[in-house]
C-alpha cells in the first residue's frame, strides 16, 4: 500500500469539486497540500472527435448506460475531468425563491446563491448565445411557443468561442464551453493544486481516503495519471466529497456512515426526461449550431414540467423512439428535418427513491415513477406536441401514444393523450441528467446528512460540496447552484483553515 499525505483532499472534480479546488487554491500559498481525486481520465484537445459512441464511452459513468435498479431510467453523469461540465451544454440558470423556502436551509437565502453565482458567470462567460449560433430547432421552438401566446426564455450558457458543433453532451472539440476542466481546474492547479485522474477513491476512514489508480490502456484514450498505478492510502486533515449525487451517497455507505446517518443516500430526484421528436416537410438546422438555447418553465409549479429545446445524436434518437420497423425507421430517415424537445419532470423527494450499495459496495438507484412523475412527463409531451404543430411540423412523435406517431391533422388526439395515455415503463425511453440529492443538507442527523455547511454531521474534518446537497429538486438546471453551493462550503473552510 503506498501512503501519501495532504492537507485537504477532494474527491470530484466537477461543478463542485472544480469550484472548491479553485477557491481553496490560495492556500497552497500559505503551505498547505491540496490534492483533487478524480475516477476518470483527463483527454488531450485533440481527442475531442465528436463521434458518439467513442466519447460516450470514456466521457461518461458506464459509457452513459448507468441504469436504474428498476431498468426504467437511464441516469448520466460525468466521469472525466471536469465531471458532468465536460458533457453537458453549459445552460446556467439559478433557482427559483420557491424552492430556497422550501429547502429551509438555515440561513440560505436566493439572494446568497445570486450573489456567489455572479462569479462564477463571469468566470466562465455566461451570457446569451450569439444569433448565428441559433439554428432552426431552436428558433421553431421559439415561434411555435409564441403562437401558443406561452413565454419562452433564453438560456444564457457558459462558451466562449463557440463555433456551433452541436456536441456539447460529447465534449466540446472546439473548447469553447468554460466549464471547471477549462476554468477552474487550470486556476487551482496554476496555484498549485494537484490533480490526480484515474483515481477511485474506495472508500473513506477517520482523515484518511483509500483509492485504486489504474493504469491507461493501450489505445484508449486520454492522458495517463500522475500516480503510478496501484493502491494508496493518502492521509488528510479535511476530506470534501464531491463525486455527484450517485457516487458521494455511495461512497459514505460503502465507508460506514449510514450507521449514524439515516438519511444517507435519500432524497434523490433527477428530473426524468423523455424527447419529443417531430418531423418538417423540408430540411432544418438542427445538429449544427448550440443544441440547447431555449425553454419554457411557465409550467413548472402547476404541472411539474419543463420544456428545453435540444438535439441528440443518431443513436440516442433512436433509442429514444417508442415502437419498431418502418414507423421507427422513416423517423430516422428523416433525421435532417427533425425538431426536438426535451420534457423534464420536475419530481420531488419521495422514500422510495434513494442511493444504496450492493454487496460490493456499488451505487445503485432505485427510482419509483409517482403518477405526478408520469401525468408531468405526458402533459410535458403533449405540450411539445402542440408547440411543434404551431411551427408548421406536419408530425410528431410521442412514445406514450398508441399508435405514438400522430399527423398534423389528427393534432385532436392529443386533448385524449394529455388525460388518458397509459404510461408504460419501459417501452417509453427515460433519462435523466440532473442527479440531485443523497446527502441532503439540514439541521440534525435525523433529518439530513450535513449542516448548511456541507460538513457532515458527527464528523468535522468530512465535508459534501455537490448536487447531493440539495435537500429537494432545484427544479432548473442545477450547474450554477452546485457552484454556489461549493463556494460556500469552501468559504466556511477557509474560515477554518486556522485549526487544520
């Protein structure tokens, strides 16, 4: 077993491990050791090929096939430097005032999440995305939600020389999308952080993190790790676990915690989502171009859905098409005259969804669709069906519909499908990208896993800077309040750094 010591270590390096390495930077000036552990690679510039299934093997958690235990969701997650902001569109809103109250979060207000975001916009370039970039899905979207008299809003996003792609969820090959791989992890290591890839951490004892580092195959890619490979034991004065909100509640578990902590590992949401997929008479843009520019949440609060344009690749379309042969097939012959939308739920804390371990010490997520889960994600769909049709679209697919193809001229369907569509887990395609939840912030040990600090109840040097924070869905797209969040974790550590 080979030993190492640090300071502080962290153990993620996505939107919060990213940020509390960089705010925590300054100190390595001051003496102190710091180290960042991440599981996945760290890729070379030129390694960024945009092709689906290469990319999705070494960027994501399993490939991007990390399965619910049900089989009924597929969740996706980061697993690279920089973590789920290498892979995702850099979409950067901040909650709404209703889910602060409703997180009762001791001293946590909306205001204190603007202010600490308001760095981090402007680190990493967030503002509207240039009108060149905006390409006919995108604009569809828009014109359709108009006619409909419904109020759509643009996404700022986090790039900064962006050339249109359209491979944001595969890495941008451009380099333009400033998320923690491009921003602050360069910042922290400039300062003198260490950053150690493919480094699995196993699992934690009293200061101290046991890890596997792997060797770099021949002829995968990415940059092999500082560390030899094999077996480490790395003591540390004050561990930040940041692995996301399947792998942090994970970890815990698989290192003991749960014995005092009975709220490890619940409170899991993850804003199930489905694609909606319509067809135009005539070629659009929609795979060149920023994929994820528009939305409307004016449903949100009273039907638990959001509606987000998108565009997935060749493989994830298919997938997510209800039905087979020639119905599935002149849909993705079709493809370059596609328009799509993404439906998300806006699901709650519920019991029965929750991280556990297996005998190995795996995560794995169990996930129960509530009828709210489901009537959200039927009327998310038939919404965007209605929005399609109002762009001129002259049919669209809706994967709880039977049959799930519906033409224009049959659009009175969809008042029946909105009530009564029988929603069939499994047949439809789920996934879900805004994993929250697991090690939810509170007052106590009975109630939650942290203070509204991060720290860990019952254990001062252990400290929770992620999405597993949330103590309910943020009901937007989490990356700038994870930021927020890690900033204020790592600020109370700063302020503490005296009695390391």
């Amino acid at each position: 077993m080979n030993e190492r010591a640090y300071d502080i270590v962290i153990i993620g390096s996505g939107a919060g491990g990213g940020t509390v390495a960089q705010e925590l930077s300054p100190l390595c000036r001051k003496g102190l050791r710091i180290a960042v552990l991440e599981k996945g690679p760290k890729l070379r510039d030129e390694e960024f090929t945009g092709r689906e299934f290469e990319m999705a093997r070494v960027l994501y958690e399993e490939g991007g096939g990390f399965l619910t235990a049900e089989g009924t969701m597929t969740l996706a997650f980061g697993s690279t430097y920089g973590g789920s902001t290498a892979v995702y569109t850099g979409t950067s809103l901040l909650p709404p005032e209703r889910v602060l109250r409703k997180w009762n979060v001791p001293g946590l207000t909306l205001e204190e999440i603007e202010r600490r975001a308001q760095k981090f916009k402007a680190q990493n370039n967030v503002h509207l995305i240039e009108d060149e970039f905006l390409n006919e899905n995108n604009r569809l979207f828009v014109a359709g939600c108009r006619r409909l008299g419904w109020n759509v809003g643009q996404f700022p996003v986090n790039v900064k020389g962006c050339r249109g792609s359209s491979l944001c969820n595969l890495g941008c090959p451009n380099q333009a999308k400033q998320g923690t791989d491009r921003v602050q992890l360069p910042a922290a290591e400039r300062n003198g952080v260490e950053v150690i890839t493919r480094c699995e951490v196993l699992r934690l004892e009293e200061k101290k993190v046991l890890v596997r580092v792997s060797a770099k195959r021949d002829g995968t890619k990415g940059e092999p790790s500082a560390w030899e490979p094999g077996e480490y034991s790395i003591a540390a004065k004050l561990i930040v676990v940041a692995a996301g909100a399947v792998n942090s509640p994970a970890l815990l578990l698989r290192s003991g915690f749960g014995r005092n902590l009975p709220r490890l590992g619940y409170g899991f949401t993850a804003h199930p989502a489905l694609i909606v997929v319509a067809e135009h008479d005539r070629p659009i843009t929609n795979f060149v171009g920023h994929p994820k520019s528009f939305y409307l949440d004016q449903f949100a609060e009273s039907d638990r859905f959001l509606l987000e344009t998108c565009m997935y690749f060749p493989f994830i379309t298919a997938k997510s098409l209800a039905g087979f042969g020639e119905a599935h097939s002149s849909f993705m012959r079709a493809y370059p005259r596609l328009q799509m939308i993404l439906v998300l739920a806006c699901d709650r804390v519920e019991d029965a969804n929750r991280v556990t371990i297996d005998s190995a010490g795996r995560p794995v997520v169990h996930y129960h669709f509530t009828p709210e889960v489901t009537r959200a994600l039927v009327r998310g769909a038939v919404a965007s069906a209605r929005i399609v049709f109002a762009a001129g679209a002259r049919r669209v697919h809706l994967p709880m519909a039977q049959p799930p193809t519906i033409e224009e001229r049959d659009a009175a369907r969809l008042d029946g499908i909105a009530e009564d569509a029988p929603f069939q887990l499994g047949k439809v395609t789920v996934s879900a990208a805004h994993l929250q939840g697991g090690c939810a912030m509170g007052r106590t040990a009975a109630d939650s896993v942290t203070d509204a600090f991060g720290r860990v109840h019952g254990a001062p040097w252990l400290r929770v800077a992620d999405a597993s924070l949330f103590p309910d869905s943020v009901e937007i797209n989490p990356y700038l309040t994870i930021m927020s969040l890690a900033d204020r974790v790592a600020e109370k550590i700063r302020e503490e750094v005296s009695a390391l």
